[in-house]
C-alpha cells in the first residue's frame, strides 16, 4: 500500500505560521505591557518623592517657586494619567491577543486532529489490506494441499 500523505499539510503549515506569529505578537505586547508598567511606577515614585521634598521645604521662598512646584506636579500628575491610560489599553490589547493565539492554537489543533485520524483510517485500511492478503494467500495454501 502507498505511504500516507496528509493533503492538508500545508494547511496546517499555513495554521503553524499563524499561530507562531500571534505567539510572538503575544509576546511582544507582554514586554511592552510591563515597560510601561514599569514606567508608570517610576511616574508615581517621582511624585512621592516631588511631594515629599514639596512638605520638607516648607513655606516657599518666593511666588515663583511655588508656581514651578504646582507645574511640575501637574505634569507629573497628567503624565502618570497618561501613562495609566497607556497600561490599561495595553491590558486590553494583551486579552485580545491571548484570545487570538488561542484560537489560532485551537485551528491548529482541528488540523492535526484530522491528520491523526487520516493517518489512522490510512493504517486501518493497510491493515485490512494486509490481512485480505494474508487471508488469500492461506486460502491459496490450502486449496493447493487439498489437491492431489
């Protein structure tokens, strides 16, 4: 019997390239995700630190120094509101990428799924194939030593 060939083979390359660029996508979000994580934290340490050192100085000494503090934190504070926007979208777009990956592992898993059962209907079949052979060839055998 000829040798078995999944005919959708490259299919389930096609489903390989897929899944191993949404994985990589997957990834590539994750580093981000926590760079700005990271980011973030360091906004919101420099605020605690600008606030700190804002309650140690105490009474500025002059209207312009106190005009500079206010806008700096201000900065801080609408720096930090940007940079919470950015990790919450990146979470959104992380969930929807691993939800991506995963349907694409699944359409690949549908594809071998079905290789494997070709592959077992195909060795079946060369099973029975063998078997009708070696049953004829017994058959044969006995045919020929029943004969004088």
């Amino acid at each position: 019997m000829k040798k078995f060939v999944f005919k959708l083979a490259s299919v389930r390359h096609h489903r390989e390239m897929v899944r191993d660029r949404e994985q990589q996508h997957l990834q590539a979000l994750d580093v981000t995700l926590e760079t700005a994580r990271q980011r973030l934290a360091e906004l919101e340490r420099e605020r605690a630190q600008a606030q700190q050192q804002t309650a140690e100085v105490g009474v500025p000494s002059s209207a312009d120094e106190v005009l500079l503090r206010a806008q700096y934190l201000e900065r801080l504070r609408l720096r930090i509101a940007a940079a919470k926007q950015e990790v919450a979208r990146l979470e959104r777009d992380l969930a929807t990428q691993r939800q991506r990956t995963l349907e694409a592992e699944q359409r690949l898993e549908v594809i071998n799924q079905l290789g494997e059962r070709q592959r077992d209907a195909h060795h079946r079949a060369e099973e029975r194939e063998t078997q009708t052979i070696a049953d004829e060839m017994s058959a044969l055998r006995s045919a020929r030593s029943r004969r004088p």
